[in-house]
C-alpha cells in the first residue's frame, strides 16, 4: 500500500467528487477514507488514497488532478503520505 493525501478546494458546484472519484477509478486508484464539507458555499475535500495500484507516475497523477481540478474550477493537490505527515508535524 502506497498512501497518499488529496486535497479539493474551490467553489461548490455540481459533479466535483463525481469527476474526481472518476478520475480516480480511472487510474486504479483507491479511495481509503474521505471527508468533504461545503462552508459558505466553498468546497473542501480531504482523501486518503491507496497509489499502489495506478500504472502511472505519481508526477503524472499530480499533473493530470491539476487539470481535473482546472476544469472544475477548483485546486487539486496530491501528496505521499510520509511527506504530508512531515510537513504537518508538531
């Protein structure tokens, strides 16, 4: 198991976990656990999810959920998890 973070935030609208989670199956991706709030009509999503079984380069998988969120009008960042864990200690 390969561990990584994504992060979804930008404006509500309608189909963004659907476009998401499609890119996601797309690629062989699984998703581990997922927490998705909207605040004042802005969208935030946290994923954790398993890399291990996608065929491409984690850089590749980065730049392609840059331009899923392009297209939804939101910004899209993916992470290790070890380096999440690091930038993010106490």
């Amino acid at each position: 198991m390969k561990k990584a973070i994504i992060t979804v935030v930008g404006h509500d609208c309608v189909g963004i976990i659907a476009k998401v989670c499609t890119y996601l199956a797309e690629r062989n991706i699984n998703i581990l656990d997922i927490s998705q709030t909207i605040v004042g009509g802005y969208f935030n999503m946290m994923m954790v999810v398993d890399v291990a079984g996608s065929d491409a380069e984690f850089e590749t998988i980065s730049e392609e959920l840059k331009g899923v969120g392009t297209q939804i009008g939101c910004v899209i960042r993916i992470q290790l998890e070890d380096i999440f864990d690091m930038m993010h200690r106490i």
